[in-house]
C-alpha cells in the first residue's frame, strides 16, 4: 500500500470515527466541529495541538488491525480531554501524574457511556483500576485523581502499568512552558473561555435532551467540576471590612500647594492643615470557626491560618487591635480564643492545640457568637469565617452577619450551603499539587 493509500484510508477512518460519535451523542456536535483531524506522517502517535487533532496515517492503521475501534476511542478520549478542559489545567507540580489522571478520568467516562464503537480489548482491565481507585476517590475527576496521587503516591510500576493501558495520546503541547509551544508564533483558535461555553452547552443538552441520563452522569459531574466558578479566598476576605476611622494623615483630601504656599508667605502659618482623620476599610471584629471534627486534621487548619494571617498581615486590611475570635468546635463548642494583636495570632499558631475529634454541627458556633453579641464582645461583629469539609446540619436562620465558609476541597456530594452565605473552596490554595 503506498502512502497515498495509506493517507485515504486513515482518513476515512477519522471521518467515520466523527460520524459515528455524532450519530449517538448529538450534543457533541459543537466541540466535534471544534477539533479538527489533520495527518502528520512521521510523528508515530495522537496529539492535539491547539484546535487540531493530529494523527499519524501509519500508526493509526497499525493500530486499527489489532483494535478496529481505536479511532473513535481516540476521538472520544481527545475530544473529552477539551470538553473537561484538561488541556489549560497544566499548572501542576507534577506532569506526568496530572497527564495520567486527565487519562483515567475520560476513560472512566468512556467506560461508562458504554459505546460499543468505542470499545477497546483491555476496558475490562481498565474497569478492575478504576474499580480500585474509586474506593479511595469517590468524586472521580482529574483533579481527585491528581491529588491522591500526590498525597498517597503510586509505585513505578503500578504507574507504567497505568500509562500503558489509559495514556491514547500525547500530551507534548499541554505544559504551557513547552519551549517549542512558546517559540509557535500562530494564533490560537479556540480558547479556554470558547471550550467552557461549548462544555456548557453539553451539559444543558445532556440535562434536557438526553434519554442516557444515567450513563451520562459522569461526563456531567467532570463539567460541572472544570466550569465551576473559582472564587479568590482574598477577595472573599475584604468582605469581612468595615469603615472604622484611624489617626492617620488623609493624603487624599490634604492640598499640598496650599499648605507650602502659606508657609513661605506667613511664616510658620500655613494655609490649609492637614485632615488628622480618615475613614478605611479594614477588618475590625470577626470570627473564625475552625471544624476539628475527626476529618479536619491539624496540619491543614494550620495551612488555613497562615493563608488567612497571611492576608491579613497587609497594612490595608488589619487593625493595630482587632477583636478576632477563633472558635474550635465539632459538633459543640471546644474552645474559644481571643486575638487582639498580630503578637496574639503569632502566638495562638505556634502552639496550636485542636480540641475536638468528634461529629460536625455548625449551630452551636452561630448560637455562641449569637451569646457573645448579647454580652457585648462583639459590637461590631462583620463576619463569620467557617473552614470545615461541610458535611454538617447548617442553621435554619440567617444571621445579621456575613458568613464565608472556607471548605477543604471541592465535594459535589455534600449538603447544599444556604443561600444566605459565601462558600469558597481552599484546595488550590493550602495544596501545592
């Protein structure tokens, strides 16, 4: 077969591999339209590179006489890989474990679509890893997997092994500081923001339209996972400001020209005195709510409070005295401390004792800060900040203050938080993965 053979019929093979994808999953047809096949002789694998979807002519055919679906099986697991935007979620410390958990999740997708044109002679093996891997990851995305990779590690072994059997292509133009993706010059097509608008789209048509809503359901909760909104812990903090008028020199009000102006006129009489006050936005009283229930652990409390002393450390948002309380509390109250000074907060971190370990109720802290406001410890109290992994009973009634929980990592499973109330997702932030 000469090579111009060889090109016809690897080509087909994508043709009929997008053909066949849009026939069953309708939804898919934007993103489809958004990947484009294009043949790279030489190049002896799959890869995508910014809009394109590049394929080897030779290397598919080779594959094709040992696995007659691996073209639509490679579609599917690219395309998903975009849809779940994998491919811009590269900021990782460790690629090649972020490279093989993006592959484990599009192919526990995959599995579970049960797509017969896609099937592949190793799923059942697959599925048995999957299977295991499920008991220790029960929100099964990328970044799940990623994680408890980082944090529990797997074995050289059990690694190739995984990257042997989920790893379809390649993933040589994802690491942003790839210096030949630095060095290519040409415009990008489809951009993250394009990709979440597409993801979108899949997601309410699969919601609305589809009659596989139960096979479909991991694919919907991996893009509710990748679209959802990321909210910044230090923009939530300055929620938590209030007006509060400090002895300062009001550099905004003062006119300088006026006031030099009267002193080499008069003497030692100047025009215009400089304003004594101003009013700033800087936090005063509020309250941190710390779960020492038996699945909060003390080195992550500790990584909170230093991301939150952190921030409030900056000039601009903390007073020279501050009433904070930090409550420890499971599902009763274990401890209060008091913090008055940064001195105080420097204190209370380096001998950090948890109190706690039991079940989780969120009540008693809103009931005893509702005992501190009628003792008059706090009169100004502007908010409430929750860490905890929110598994907990939330208080029917919304109180007069602001309330941030600040959970660990992102779990679709837990209860729904009141509308009333801020929720942020700390993982990111406390976790260098």
């Amino acid at each position: 077969m000469n090579s111009m053979e060889i090109n016809k019929y690897a080509y087909k093979l994508m043709e009929l591999a997008k053909d066949n994808i849009l026939i069953r999953y309708r939804f898919f047809d934007l993103a489809l339209a958004n990947l484009k096949p294009v043949p790279e002789t030489g190049c002896d694998c799959f890869y995508q590179k910014k809009d394109k979807f590049y394929y080897d002519p030779v290397y598919l055919l080779r594959r094709y006489m040992d696995e007659e679906h691996i073209a639509v099986r490679t579609y599917m697991h690219i395309l998903l890989h975009n849809i779940l935007l994998h491919n811009f979620n590269v900021n990782k410390l460790d690629k090649s474990y972020w490279n093989l958990a993006s592959d484990i999740a599009v192919e526990n997708i995959i599995l579970d679509m049960d797509f017969s044109a896609a099937s592949l002679s190793h799923d059942e093996e697959e599925r048995k890893i999957i299977n295991t891997l499920k008991k220790n990851i029960p929100v099964f995305t990328a970044d799940r997997i990623y994680r408890f990779f980082m944090t529990i590690g797997i074995s050289e072994e059990a690694k190739e092994k995984y990257e042997s059997l989920f790893a379809i292509d390649r993933h040589i133009y994802w690491n942003k500081d790839n210096e030949e993706n630095q060095n290519d010059k040409d415009e990008i097509i489809i951009s993250k923001e394009d990709w979440e608008k597409i993801s979108r789209r899949i997601k309410t048509e699969i919601s609305n339209f589809s009659k596989n809503k139960n096979l479909l359901e991991d694919i919907t909760d991996n893009i509710d996972y990748a679209i959802r909104k990321r909210y910044n812990y230090r923009e939530l903090l300055s929620h938590f400001m209030v007006m509060n008028e400090e002895i300062t020199v009001n550099d905004d009000e003062f006119d300088y020209i006026y006031y030099t102006y009267g002193l080499s006129t008069y003497g030692n009489m100047p025009l215009i005195e400089p304003l004594e006050y101003k009013e700033d936005k800087k936090i005063k009283e509020f309250a941190i709510a710390l779960d020492t229930s038996a699945s909060c652990n003390g080195e992550i409390i500790k990584k909170f409070l230093v991301k939150t002393y952190d921030i409030l450390q900056n000039e601009e948002s903390f007073f020279n005295k501050i009433n904070l309380h930090i409550i420890q509390c499971d599902d009763r109250i274990q401890k209060d401390t008091k913090i008055e000074s940064k001195s105080d907060f420097d204190y209370f971190i380096n001998n950090l004792r948890l109190k706690g370990h039991g079940a989780t109720d969120f009540t008693p802290v809103f009931d005893y800060i509702e005992r501190l406001k009628n003792e008059k410890e706090f009169k100004n109290l502007k908010g409430l900040i929750y860490f905890t992994d929110g598994y907990g009973t939330f208080p029917e009634k919304m109180p007069d203050y602001e309330v941030l929980f600040a959970f660990l990592y992102e779990d679709m499973g837990r209860p729904k938080v009141p509308g009333w109330a801020m929720q942020v997702v700390m993982e990111d932030e406390l976790y260098e993965y």
